[in-house]
C-alpha cells in the first residue's frame, strides 16, 4: 500500500497490487446430457469423490425466485470443497393473475429457462474446486472427466472472463 499526500489534509491510499482472490479457485465447465444426480453419481464414481445433494438450494432472486440444485464434496485430506452445480433452471408457474378475458385459457403456463452464468448458456454443470493450490492438478481432472461417457465437453474456466454478476452467483 503506497501512502500519497495532495496538498490538503487529506492522506489518500492506494492499493499497490491487488490480490488475484480467484487465485485458489478451479472452475470446470461441464456438457453433458445426464440429470443432476446422475452426474454426481459418475464423478463420485470415475474421481474418488463424495458428492451429497445440499439442501436448500442455490436460488437466485433477479426477476422472482430461480433454484439450481447443487452438490458438495468436503476433501478434509487435502483441504478442498469441491461443489457440483446445475446451469440451467427451468421452471413452469401458472399465471393466475390474469384478467378473465374472452380468450383466456385455463392452461396459461409461463415457462422460463434461467442460467447461473449466462455467459455460458450452453454449458449444463459447472464444478467449482475451493483452495486449489499449484499442485492440484487440472490435467488429471480433465483426463477423468473424458473418460466418463455421457460427458461431451469439459474444460477450465477463467474467472476474470466472468461477469461481476456470475462471480457474485458463485458466492455460496
């Protein structure tokens, strides 16, 4: 921290260099067509991991209530929390407040597709590794991945690519 004085009273600090805080965080972006606990179960299987379903879930309040489900692994050996998480939430809600008109049915549904990152739309999991240090090793991580079947795509997200507002939506 560099200390800077202007010609008043006023003593001004600024921050030398600022610490990377995405430093020890590994983001894998995941496509793949199997359901949630499906996955969980393949990784659990294929990486010697143990996710559990956390409840509640993760939610989202932009534009009304969004809900992905969520998985979470606590390595207590080599001090990593690895969470599993969808991208995608769609949900259905009847729209009862609508005036009674002459062309309303009772089968109005409101459907909607919302998205943890919306930079990444296409992608249908991430897996987030906390306290991931140099030695962790992402290769082997990929490599695994790839040998799991109903997985299409897989690789590493950079987080400074995100937007202000995906990072805030990885703050669990």
């Amino acid at each position: 921290m560099a200390l800077q004085r202007k010609n008043t009273n006023e003593i001004i600090y600024k921050l030398d260099e600022m610490g990377d805080c995405n430093e020890d965080i590994v983001l894998v972006a995941i496509k793949s067509n199997m359901p949630d606990y499906k996955m969980a179960y393949c990784l659990n299987r294929y990486l010697s991991v143990h996710f559990y379903k956390v409840s509640p879930e993760i939610s989202l309040t932009d534009n009304g209530t969004t809900f992905f489900r969520s998985f979470k692994y606590e390595d207590q050996k080599n001090h990593l929390t690895w969470r599993l998480f969808e991208n995608k939430s769609n949900f259905s809600e009847n729209n009862e407040d609508v005036n009674h008109s002459l062309f309303h049915t009772d089968d109005e549904v409101f459907n909607a597709t919302n998205y943890l990152i919306p930079e990444w739309k296409n992608i249908d999991f991430f897996m987030l590794i906390e306290n991931a240090d140099l030695l962790f090793n992402t290769d082997e991580l990929l490599e695994k991945l790839q040998n799991i079947r109903n997985i299409s795509t897989q690789f590493i997200v950079d987080m400074d690519s995100l937007s202000i507002k995906s990072q805030k939506n990885l703050i669990f």
